[in-house]
C-alpha cells in the first residue's frame, strides 16, 4: 500500500515535468509528435497501475476468482503486449 502510491506519485510528476517541457517546444509539429510518444507511454502506465489500484488498494470491491483472472491478464500480458506495438506502429519502416 506504501509502494504502489509511492512510485505512481514518481511516475506523475515525471509525466508532468515531460508535458511542461513539450509545451516549451516552439514548433507545433515537434508538440504532436513529442505529445504522440508520450501518449503511448502514457497509455501502458496507465493500464499497469489501474490493475495495481484496483487489485491491490480496493480488495474490499472484489468481484471473485472471475474478476481476479481478468485482473491478472490485464496486469501481465495486457501490459507487456501493447509495448511492442506501440513502439513498432511508431516505426516508420513498420509502416
């Protein structure tokens, strides 16, 4: 329970520090693809933390064994799936 905030507290705030700097970009196209990366980062954090969230934080909302199942695709295959299509489909020879 300590840990869990703790690194996504980190993570934040990186992310926060990442946008201030893309909004300093003067050029709009460097700000789009600057924001396009950092979305698709944003993407995978965001799934891998809310099963943290929800499994770990939340166990009293619980839906049973189903629901844990679900939970563990998400948090261990889901996650590990999207980070190689995302940076590939970002390749423009993938393209």
């Amino acid at each position: 329970i300590i840990i869990l905030p703790g690194t996504l507290i980190v993570t934040a705030v990186s992310y926060g520090c990442i946008i201030v700097t893309i909004l300093h970009i003067p050029s709009s196209v460097g700000r789009r693809k600057a924001f396009s990366t950092c979305s698709a980062h944003l993407v995978v954090v965001m799934v891998f933390y809310s099963t943290c969230i929800y499994r770990y934080i939340c166990p009293a909302q619980r839906g049973g064994q189903d629901s844990d199942k679900v939970l563990s695709l998400f948090f261990s295959v889901l996650t590990q799936t999207l980070n190689p299509y995302i940076y590939s489909l970002r390749n423009k020879q993938v393209k």
